[in-house]
C-alpha cells in the first residue's frame, strides 16, 4: 500500500511552537535544458486540499488541478529559479538548494521552520531548516511544494517549446529522451537554455535518461 504524505510533522512543529511551517522542494534536476525550479509553501492547516502527493506520483491533470487548489487556499506560496546558465555557473545541487533558499526568503509569512525535500538544507534560510528524505511522500507541505514547482517548470518548458520547435521541450520537458538527443545532434545546444556542463554536452553526446516526471502528461 503506497503511504500518503500527511501533516503530522508540520502539526509535531506547531506544538513545539514552529509556526509558520514551509515545504520546500524543485522540479528540473536532471534535465538537459531549462532552469531548476522551487517553491515554497504554507498550508492553511484549516484548509488542506486533498489528494496531496509527491509530484512525480500524480499525473499532469491532476498536478495542474492541485496547483490551483494550492494557489487557492494556501496561506503563502513563493517561486524562484536559477536558470541554465546560473547552474552552469555552479553545479545543478548547489543551484537547487539557492532556489529554494530564495522560494523560502519569497514568503509573505516569514516561517520559523522550513522542511526541505532531500538530505541537504539550503544554506542561509532565515528560519531553521530541516531536510526530509522522500519529504514529498512524508508531509503534506514539501508534496504541495514539488506540485507548485513542478507545474510552474513544466510551463516554462512548454513556453520554450513555442520559441524552439525543433526540440520538443514541450514534450520531455528538457530531459534527454530520444526526440531531444537527436534534436540536439541535428541543430545543436539552445544558447543560455541547455545546461552546458552537463556530461552529455562536455562528452560531445547526449545520453538517454529515464524521467521521473514525465508520467501522466496526457
């Protein structure tokens, strides 16, 4: 039986007197092209929306159903991106967990505790940090944070896709599926959009890699 994240550890925080509570997670690690992107999020304890999952478990429907009842009810919602060229610049966990510290810094309810998805805690939160491996299956908030994340990324993406219709952004959403390598080799890496110090493009090559993402996008 597939376990459901739930608000215990935000509710655990609240008895303790950590009160506001974020959930921090990004969307876009992998991917050959386009920005890494966070979100940051305070549930209303009052008005939780049901069906909160980890992103990747959710098909492309319901992500984008979620997201609106998230926007909708929440009691703060923040984004941030590092782009291409700003993951290039230092490496794609660095430039993830600077996402999040700035989804996080982008709150209008200044949280006393953010739990981030992951093993690590973004560097100089303003509030304390603790990172929750698998976050997104375990509380609700760091699951309404990888739908946020995960939506507004794959819009960028499709946004791509209209101003370079030979790679098919809109489809893989950056990751090196078939469609993308081969696009890659017949017209060449996007300048700023393709992440140039990942190994595909420093070896010359684009590998195929599986995406955890791109389930449910019918």
């Amino acid at each position: 039986m597939v376990e459901k994240p739930d608000f215990s550890i935000e509710t655990k925080a609240m008895a303790d007197g950590l009160w506001p509570v974020a959930g921090m997670d990004e969307a876009g690690r992998g991917p050959l092209a386009g920005p890494v992107v966070a979100a940051a999020v305070v549930l209303n304890p009052a008005n939780i929306p049901e069906g909160l999952d980890d992103s990747k478990r959710l098909t492309h429907l319901q992500r984008e159903a979620l997201f609106l009842k998230i926007l909708g009810t929440a009691l703060s919602v923040s984004m941030a991106s590092i782009s291409a060229e700003g993951i290039d610049n230092s490496n794609i966990l660095k430039a993830s967990l600077e996402a999040m510290r700035r989804a996080a810094a982008g709150l209008s309810l200044q949280p006393k505790l953010a739990l981030a998805d992951g093993r690590d805690v973004p560097p100089g939160l303003a509030c304390e940090g603790r990172a929750l491996i698998k976050g997104d299956q375990r509380s609700q908030s760091i699951a309404a944070a990888s739908i946020v994340a995960k939506v507004m990324r794959d819009r960028m993406m499709c946004g791509c896709g209209g101003h370079h219709e030979h790679y098919g952004f809109e489809v893989h959403m950056g990751y090196a599926t078939v469609r993308h390598r081969t696009a890659i080799e017949m017209h060449g890496p996007v300048a700023r959009l393709h992440r140039a110090s990942f190994a595909p493009f420093r070896l010359g090559g684009a590998e195929v890699v599986e995406e955890e993402g791109l389930a449910g996008l019918e």
